[in-house]
C-alpha cells in the first residue's frame, strides 16, 4: 500500500532554514507528480509546492524564492528546502502525491515546522 513518511521538521529561528524529506512507497514514484502542502492551527490545507514527473515545479506565492521542491527517483524521495523561513510558515508540512491529494487519501503523519521570530 501507498505509505508516504515525512521528515526534517524542527524548530528554527525566523531566516533560518529546514530540509523535509518524503520518503515514498507502494507505488510507482517516478511516474507520479508530487506535492507539499501544509496546515497551521485553525487553517485550510495549503499547497506549497508541486514537482512533477518531468521535473517541473509550481510554489505558493508567499514562499517562491525561499523553498525549493526536487526529487530523487532513485530514492523514492521528495525534498522541500526552506531558506529565509517565517513565522507565517509554521504548520505541519505533508507530502502526497496528486492523485491522494485529489482523492483525499494517503496522508502521512507529516512534521511539524515551528518558527520563531
């Protein structure tokens, strides 16, 4: 079955940086587009950035210039680098792929992401 486990969360000092890690399995990675998004206390889930098979990449507005998404087929891995991090960052950060997020399944456990100003 799909299984989908993040990691790289932490608390981090507002300008700080964090990588997350995804590590994927139960299906075919290297043909599935991927995605983070995120959710603060009392706020909607978010999409922050998306990465498709061929390697393109989409970001929220608020976080273009500061977070990066890549992946590692051979690793079944999708990362998210964070530099210049926020208060307004802080949530809980997930990864799916476009079918789960669509469907409304696979969802991890995700990490946590605390910043501190």
């Amino acid at each position: 079955q799909v299984q989908l486990v993040e990691s790289g969360g932490g608390l981090v000092q507002a300008g700080g940086s964090l990588r997350l890690s995804c590590a994927a399995s139960g299906f075919i990675f290297a043909d599935n587009n991927m995605g983070w998004y995120r959710q603060a206390p009392g706020k909607q889930r978010e999409t922050v950035a998306r990465i498709t098979s061929g390697g393109s990449t989409n970001y929220l507005d608020s976080v273009k210039g500061r977070f990066t998404i890549s992946r590692d087929n051979a690793k079944n891995t999708v990362y998210l680098q964070m530099n210049s991090v926020k208060p307004e960052d802080t949530a809980v950060y997930y990864c799916n792929t476009d079918f789960g997020y669509t469907v409304g399944s696979y969802w991890g456990q995700g990490t946590q992401v605390t910043v501190s100003s």
